[in-house]
C-alpha cells in the first residue's frame, strides 16, 4: 500500500492514459456494433428495393437516413482516434 503511494505519481498518469483508452475501446466496441446492424439494415433495404416491396422514394429516404447515420458513426471514431493519437503523442 506504501509502496502504491509513493509511485503514484510515476505509475498515475499510466494508469490514467490505460483507462481512458479503455474507454475509448468500449465505445469503438459499441459503435462496431451499431455500424455493422446499420450497414445490415441498409443491405436489407436494398434488397427490398430490388425485389419491389418499397417504391423508390421510400428507397432513397430511408437510404440517406442509414447513410447520414453511418457517417455520424464513422466520423464520431475519427474524432475519437486523433484524440488518442494527441493523447499518445503527449506522453
């Protein structure tokens, strides 16, 4: 226990930086996820598009919904990974 306190402030900032990319690792996780069920369901609506069962207005709103959706995601991860890059680079 003495020993933890008194490296504290050599392992803090380890500790830290392991935690936060942690948590960026559980939001990657989480947005994979999301992505993969958006990008099914954009492969779903193609398919009923091309069978027939939605007319093509329908097609293409629900088309740029998953679409904008999809890029939110993807643009949201970049942010997040030049946020770690900058976090790597100051250690």
């Amino acid at each position: 226990m003495v020993l933890r306190l008194l490296l504290a402030p050599i392992t803090g900032p380890f500790t830290g930086v392991t935690w936060i990319a942690e948590k960026i690792l559980d939001q990657v996780e989480d947005q994979t996820d999301e992505l993969e069920a958006l990008q099914k369901q954009l492969l779903t609506l193609q398919l009923a598009f091309d069978m027939g069962d939605i007319p093509e207005a329908e097609f293409e709103d629900e088309e740029e919904e998953l679409l904008l959706r999809i890029q939110a995601i993807q643009d949201e991860r970049a942010a997040e990974q030049a946020e770690a890059e900058a976090v790597d680079e100051e250690l």
